[in-house]
C-alpha cells in the first residue's frame, strides 16, 4: 500500500513517532523533549530497579530518536528556504536589466 503525500511529509519532518515507540503515539517535539528531560531526571535520582532503569533508558532512546528526526527535518527545511533564497537573488542578479 502506497503512503499518501501526507504520510510521506509527515514521515520526512518527524511528525510520525518512531514505530518502536511502544506508546504507538505521534510525538510533537517539545512533548518528547519534555518526556525525555523527565525520563533523564528519573535515571539521575536513582532508586528504581535494574527493570525499570533499563526500561526508563530504552523509553529515552525512543524519545532521543523522535527528537532527532524533528531537528533533522527542520534543519533539511531551513536548508531547502536558505537555498531558495540563493537561486531567487542569484537569478534576480543575472536577469537582465531593462
């Protein structure tokens, strides 16, 4: 079954959780960094058990991964915008002056 263009978009810029997220959940950027500044907090304090530190840790790498992909996907579309802008002011530059 083929993606439709907003799945693939959605897909390319991060808006799709990863699949491994076992919450099966679509993150927003600011929710996964928020989930992973507490998962962070949690390992630092201490005191849970061998079980669920590596369930806390397997759970931030999820979130690291979710939060990768929206900085990728920003960083791809601000580099898209920037390049733009070059080709239209370097066209703007070669054009011909009436």
């Amino acid at each position: 079954m083929a993606k439709t263009d907003e799945q693939a978009e959605r897909t390319e810029w991060g808006e799709q959780a990863d699949p491994g997220d076992r919450a099966g959940t679509t993150l927003g950027y600011e929710q996964a960094r928020d989930e992973l500044v507490e998962v962070v907090r949690r390992l630092e304090a201490g005191g849970t058990s061998l079980e669920e530190s590596l369930a806390l840790w397997e759970r931030g790498e999820e979130l690291a991964k979710v939060c990768r992909r929206w900085l990728e996907g920003a960083r791809a579309r601000l580099d898209a915008a920037l390049a733009e802008e070059a080709d239209a002011e370097e066209g703007a530059e070669s054009a011909p002056e009436s």
